[in-house]
C-alpha cells in the first residue's frame, strides 16, 4: 500500500506496500531534497536501517536488505543512469526522514518502483496523518486512501479502486506529484494530489477533481485528489518522511521539489502512449497478446484489439474496384492509408500506381475511382509520422 499525508507509506509482500509521506512531528530529519537513492552503491547483503538511522533510513536493524534484482522492466526507471541490479528488501517498517522547513512550503514530487503483492482488503485503521495511501487489490486493481469534501464538515476519508491492474510478481512505477501550495479554503491542510503509474498520465477517477483550484465540493472526475488529512488538523502539509512498510520490495527512490528532476519519464513506446498499453493490460509492447502474429504496439496504430486474434488489419475484395479495409485505422495514431493497384502481382512496389492517398479512419469501402476493366491487384499502404 502507498501513501501520503505527514507520512508516506508503501506496503508490499503478504501485506500491502504501502508508502506514507509524513508532516511534522518528527524527532529528527537527516536528507535534504532533492533526494535519490538507486541501492547500486551499496553491497548486497547491506542492511540499511536502524534505530539511530543510517542515512536517514529508520527501522529495526533487519527491517530491510539490499538485494539483487534483475527484472527487467518496460517503462523506464527513476533513475535511467543506474544499472538496476539492486533493490531494497523490505521485512519490517522502515521509515526515510527528509529536511523540510516551514514556512516556505513547496510542491514535492515522489518517483519510486515498487513490487507490490495483492491483498484482499485495505488496512484497518492508517495514521492520522496519512495523505495518500495505495494497495494492489486481490483482483489486481489499485487502490487509493484519500479523502473527498462533504457539504460541511472535515472531509470524509475514503479507498477508491482505480482503473488500472497489475499482475503479480511485476514492478511498478510510482509517481506521485504533492500539490502543497493551492489551497481552497484557508485552512492550510486543504491540499491535492496526482498519482501516474509507469510514467503515463495521471490516473483519473469519479471521487477526483479536474482542476485546482477546486470550485464546487463535489468530484467531477478528474486527476487531483484530496490529501486523507486535508482539513482535519493533522498538522501542515508537506513531506518530511518516506516510509514503507514490507514484505516487498523498492527500489529507484526519487523525492524533489523540481519536476524537472524526475528523468526517464517516457511517455509513450513506438510513439504509442503508455496509457494504451496500460488500459490493455499489456507489459510487453513488442509482444503479440492475441497472437495474430501483429505486435501489440502495431495493433494500436491500426486501430484494432490488440486482446483479439480474428481482428487485424485485412484488404477485402467486395467487387471491380471496390474494397474494404478490415479493422479501422486508431484516431488515436497518426495513421494514413495509400491504396496502389498493379496489373502484375511480382512487379516491384515502384512500378505499382498510387490510386489514393491521404485516407484516414478507412472503416468501410472504397471504390477505386479508375479501376481498370481487367485484373487488377491492389495494396494498402500505411504511413505512420511517429515512428
């Protein structure tokens, strides 16, 4: 499970990674921010943590271990300059203490990895403190602690499933933008959030709002969420610890009050957007899902389900001169069809005639406008600019 409030908190393994963004009330601080923490310098078999902290990392002695890792992993890491063999072991809550002062607040971006394990409920009873907290679900779905503003009174805290699956056993990349500096009503606990995954778009749901500052109590289905302790005195907003709670696993650890920090942000694969293979399910952009012998990525440019075989990209012949494209070109690709036509099936793509171009979003018939009296083949040609 993930969270964030005053603190953060990852929870994985047989439990829930859950990753807690902590606020004041702290005893000590010991990184500054930016901050970033790959593992790779350090041994493995290095145990991190303890009750005096070791570079900011607080735990139980064996609370977590540097271990080696070598999953791969799609979407582009936090950290692309490290070479991605250790990850850090999680067993016993650990918690990573940053410096923050008030006033003179400041949005902060959090970017990790995380392995999380599914589990069928949420946890009982989170810290008062809490902002934001996260789990992977028994059905695979994510899931987000946060809260959503009533009509009067302190905010109602509540778990909302989001619309995006993991399989068990993969790594996942976390980021989380901490908006700290709009505040609706005056109240300075009143703040938002935004949580991608895998470097995609920001995750929409029906309890979120579309835009801060926020104009009416209720959600209108958007990306900004309600921090869990937004008007509840929890204390001011903003990060002062990173924490985590295992079994499971982390790793790429990224907290920074400039956006342009986090490096290795990709947002699309092949020019496809990451948020399409997300929808999809889909962990391996070069893979072939349904096997119709189309990658998966191909799928999207021609517009067809990447998840079903009998649905790819055909020419049929309807009559003299007349065609139909099977499947439709995306209006999410930047798709273009050239049709050609040759007497002679074996002659070189040169000596084939253009008789259309430019079409685009090709969902039934064509008729070719010269179709000559005897046989003709014909071809289909598609452009795409972004790749």
């Amino acid at each position: 499970m993930m969270a964030v409030g005053r603190n953060v908190r990852i929870l994985t393994g047989s439990c829930m990674a859950t990753l807690v963004l902590s606020v004041g009330g702290l005893a000590k601080a010991d990184n500054a921010l930016p901050y970033t923490e790959s593992f790779e310098e350090l041994a493995v078999g290095s145990q991190i943590a303890s009750t005096n902290g070791v570079d900011g990392w607080y735990g139980d002695s064996n609370a977590c271990t540097v271990v080696a890792d070598t999953s791969s992993f799609t979407w582009g890491y936090p950290i692309p300059s490290a070479t991605h063999t250790n990850v850090l072991n999680l067993e016993a809550p650990v918690t990573n203490r940053f410096s923050y002062s008030w006033p003179g607040i400041s949005n902060v971006w959090i970017d990790l990895m995380v392995k999380p394990v599914p589990r069928e409920n949420p946890p009982a009873v989170l810290p008062s403190d809490v902002q934001v907290a996260m789990y992977m679900g028994a059905n695979g779905k994510m899931n987000i602690f946060h809260a959503r503003h009533l009509s009067s009174g302190n905010p109602t805290q509540m778990w909302s499933e989001l619309d995006y699956s993991l399989s068990t056993g993969e790594w996942l990349r976390v980021t989380l933008e901490m908006d700290y500096l709009k505040d609706n009503w005056g109240g300075g606990t009143d703040k938002y959030f935004r949580i991608s995954f895998n470097g995609g778009s920001p995750i929409s749901n029906a309890n979120a709002y579309s835009e801060l500052p926020i104009t009416a109590y209720e959600p209108d289905n958007g990306t900004y969420f309600l921090i869990a302790c937004g008007g509840s005195g929890a204390g001011n907003p903003g990060l002062t610890s990173l924490s985590t709670e295992g079994p499971g696993m982390i790793d790429d650890v990224v907290v920074t009050t400039d956006k342009n920090d986090l490096a290795g942000q990709s947002t699309s694969i092949h020019g496809v957007p990451l948020a399409w293979f997300q929808s999809m399910g889909i962990s391996d952009p070069d893979g072939d899902a349904d096997g119709d012998g189309i990658d998966n990525w191909a799928e999207w440019v021609a517009g067809t389900d990447p998840m079903t075989g009998d649905v790819f990209l055909e020419i049929v012949r309807a009559g003299k001169g007349l065609l139909s494209l099977g499947g439709a070109s995306s209006p999410n690709a930047d798709a273009v069809f050239t049709i050609l036509r040759n007497a002679n099936l074996t002659d070189p793509i040169e000596n084939w005639t253009v008789v259309a171009s430019g079409l685009t979003n090709v969902t039934g018939p064509w008729q070719d406008p010269s179709a000559p009296n005897g046989k003709a083949y014909y071809r289909a040609r598609m452009h795409w600019n972004q790749y």
